[in-house]
C-alpha cells in the first residue's frame, strides 16, 4: 500500500486521490484554506483518507502530488519532501499566475522551477495534460485492449519507475517524453495539452475546461501521445 500525499486538493487532486482510493491506498489530502475544509472528499473518500495541512501531507505521503496554481510553487514545503519523488500537474497560465519571464522566453519550464525550489526531490511532470473528468473515465485494469497512456518527464530515471508503478495502479500505462525540460512538449498550447483525449471530431469551440465543459474522452494510447509530442515545433 501507498500513501499518496497531496498539497492541493481540487480537480485533479481530488481525481488523483479518488483513483487511488480505489486501488486501495492511503490518500492524505491537504488545501490552502485548511483541514476541515476538506471534511466533504474525506467522509466520500472513506477510511483510506484524512486531511491535513500542507506540511503534514508531505511528511506522510511516500509519494506527494504538487497540483497548485503555479503562482504558489514556492510555498511548497521543502524540508519534508527531501529524497521523495514529487509528482507536478502544474501549468502556466500567465492571466492567473502573473508574467514569469524565464517562462515567457522559454529558457525553464514550470516544473523545473519547482524542481529548483526542491533541490533534494525528485520532480517529475505529469497529469498536467488531461482534464480531470477524463482523468476519471480513463482509467482502466492492466492489459485492458482500450487502456491509455499519461506522458512524464524527469531527471530522475528511478523517480520516473516509481510514477510508472503507481500510474499502472491507478488504471495507466506510461510514456517516458524525457527529461524535465522536455515538459515543454505537453504544457498548455502544444498538440499534446488536451487534445489526444478527446473524442475524434470532437467541437473544441465548445470547450471550456474552467467550467468542466468537455468533449466526451477517447482511450489514447502511448503511440497517440507520441505523435502529439513529435508535433511540437523543435
């Protein structure tokens, strides 16, 4: 059994955690606005759940979950998740986090950012580039024939087995997109954000993720997702 940690708690975290639930781990849930805010998700949850605060959770979880608006990476806790691997959902979005240049000229990328800020842990990106309603209806058991894929990207290569591992828990296969850098390739606005798990000939005029507004999901498969990436512009 694993103990999921989690600093953020909302759309993906909780779909993060309901998953993990459902394999039969421990899921430690934690917010900005404190632990009984979250009494909701852990009376659905069950006994497999309980809130904390954003430290607390990091100290339990044998592997921590970073799904924050990214204007708020440094207030992730360092001391406590030293040597652990930290999983990183976040995205830029300039109108919500305010202007960080060396993302606007592309030089880093989100996630290294909260790597530097967490010189001891190991980062690794992922589920950033799937909504959490398709995050939900996605998941299937091993060696299903319409099982998808979620993309990583690491420096770590135990780091990135570790989330392989867990991501096959929770329903995934896994692509390797490379080192953290290469997160570029399925942050907002590239081929990879999104789209491949949408249903083929789905209305994108109609989307509105904010809103939880989506096209119905479509399985999307590691070789889906590497056609997405290779048509990021080098």
């Amino acid at each position: 059994m694993t103990t999921w940690g989690l600093i953020g708690s909302g759309k993906i975290g909780s779909a993060v955690a309901r998953l993990a639930v459902a394999a039969g781990d421990d899921v430690v849930l934690s917010n900005s606005r404190g632990p009984e805010t979250l009494a909701d998700l852990v009376a659905e949850f069950g006994p497999h759940a309980r809130a904390a605060t954003p430290v607390e959770a990091a100290e339990a979880g044998d592997v921590v979950v970073v799904t924050i608006p990214l204007k708020a990476y440094r207030s992730v806790p360092v001391e406590p998740l030293v040597g652990k691997v930290v999983i990183d959902t976040n995205n830029y979005y300039a109108a919500r986090d305010d202007h960080f240049p060396e993302l606007d000229d592309g030089s880093t990328t989100s996630s290294e950012l909260l790597q530097q800020h967490l010189p001891q842990s190991h980062v690794v990106k992922a589920l950033n580039n799937i909504n959490f309603l398709h995050l939900a209806e996605l998941a299937r058991p091993a060696r299903s024939a319409d099982r998808s894929a979620l993309v990583i990207a690491g420096d770590d290569a135990d780091a990135k087995a570790r989330v392989t591992q867990l991501f096959d828990r929770l329903g995934y296969g896994t692509l390797d997109a490379g080192p953290l850098h290469e997160g570029r390739r399925f942050q907002p606005d590239t081929p990879a954000y999104g789209i491949p798990y949408f249903a083929p000939g789905a209305d994108l005029s109609k989307v509105d993720a904010a809103r939880g507004i989506m096209p119905p999901s479509s399985p999307t498969t590691a070789a889906d997702l590497t056609a997405a990436l290779a048509a990021f512009p080098a």
